[in-house]
C-alpha cells in the first residue's frame, strides 16, 4: 500500500483525507469536533483507547506553559 502525501499539520492532514488522497486513524473525538464534507469516520472497535499527552519545547517553556500544565493535571473542582 503506498503512502500518502506528507502533511505538517491537522488541517493539511484533514484536506488530503477529504481530496480522496489518503486515509487515516484518528481519535474517535474527531468525529464531533471536526466534521468535514467528504469524510466518513469509521470507528475501529477492537483497537485501544487513544491515550492524550501534553507536549513541548522544553527551551520554550513559560509562565504560561507551566499554568496550563498545572491546570490540565488538576482535575476540575479539585484546586
């Protein structure tokens, strides 16, 4: 099966998909946040959950970085 095109970010990544250039796995959420003509999501009911991370540029790490950090691994209503 041949690869498809190379694509930098979600948005190219969707617009190949809907150009009928590739497929590809996503997270089930992605049917609700970003239904797009001509994609269907097909969910894959024997694979395992997709787990979430948070991820950056230690160098570019800032106040706000670290508050938005704290804040994602502080459930809500537990501060």
């Amino acid at each position: 099966m041949p690869r498809g095109p190379k694509v930098s970010s979600w948005h190219e990544e969707l617009s190949v998909v809907a150009a009928g250039q590739a497929v590809t796995i996503v997270a089930a959420e992605s049917a609700q946040f970003y239904p797009w003509p001509n994609i269907t999501y097909v969910p894959v009911e024997d694979a395992a959950p997709i787990r979430w991370a948070l991820v950056w540029r230690t160098a570019a790490e800032t106040p706000h970085v670290r508050a938005f950090i704290e804040a994602a691994r502080t459930p809500p209503g537990c501060s």
